[in-house]
C-alpha cells in the first residue's frame, strides 16, 4: 500500500469532523450498509463529508489498511474510527451515536 494514498486518507480524517468513506455518495449510495450509515446520519442533522471509494481502488483498499477494518462504510468523528455499518447502527440504536455527535449538529 503506497504512503501517499494512507497519508491522504490521513490528512481527510484529520481535517473533517465527521467523515464517511462510502459506496457511492450520500445522495447515491450504492450499497445497502452505505446507505445506512447516510440515513442514520441524516437523523442527526449533522454535516458530514463522504469518500466513495468505488472511484478509486487505491483508496478503497487503503482505507481498510488504515483503519485495519476490512469492510466498507467505515465511519469518523473527529479523527477517531467509529466503525461499519453494524457498528453504527448500534450505536444509533442505543444513544451512543447521538451523545457523540451532539456538539457537532448544526445550529438553525
């Protein structure tokens, strides 16, 4: 795996508070977990960046490197990997996901 593509993958974790590397984009996603993960996030009001890794197989395969995950969606909050889809839903279900995200939910 080449450093170049693990330090990008770096620099995007570090640099957006919510961070999802997806199938497809969230207004099309093109997997079932992606897709998930999106709606689950949409609840929270929360901004979020996304990658979709279907445009690039480097950073597909990388991002399973970096996080030492092997499956796609993976989630961040603020540098830290949270986890797939399993992971995320959990979390949703039993208010984990709404305490870590509160701070970051968009003011009207």
């Amino acid at each position: 795996m080449s450093n170049d593509i693990l330090k990008q993958i770096d620099e995007a974790v570090k640099s957006n508070d919510v961070l999802l590397f997806m199938k497809g984009t969230p207004d099309f996603p093109q997997c079932g977990f992606s897709q998930r993960v999106v709606a689950i996030l949409a609840e929270y009001d929360v901004p979020f960046a996304a990658v979709n890794v279907l445009l690039n197989d480097a950073v597909r395969q990388g991002i399973k490197d970096y996080a030492d995950w092997p499956t796609i969606p993976q989630l961040y909050v603020k540098g830290e990997f949270i986890g797939g889809c399993d992971i995320v839903s959990e979390m949703h279900e039993n208010g984990e996901l709404k305490e870590l995200l509160a701070d970051l939910q968009k003011t009207v």
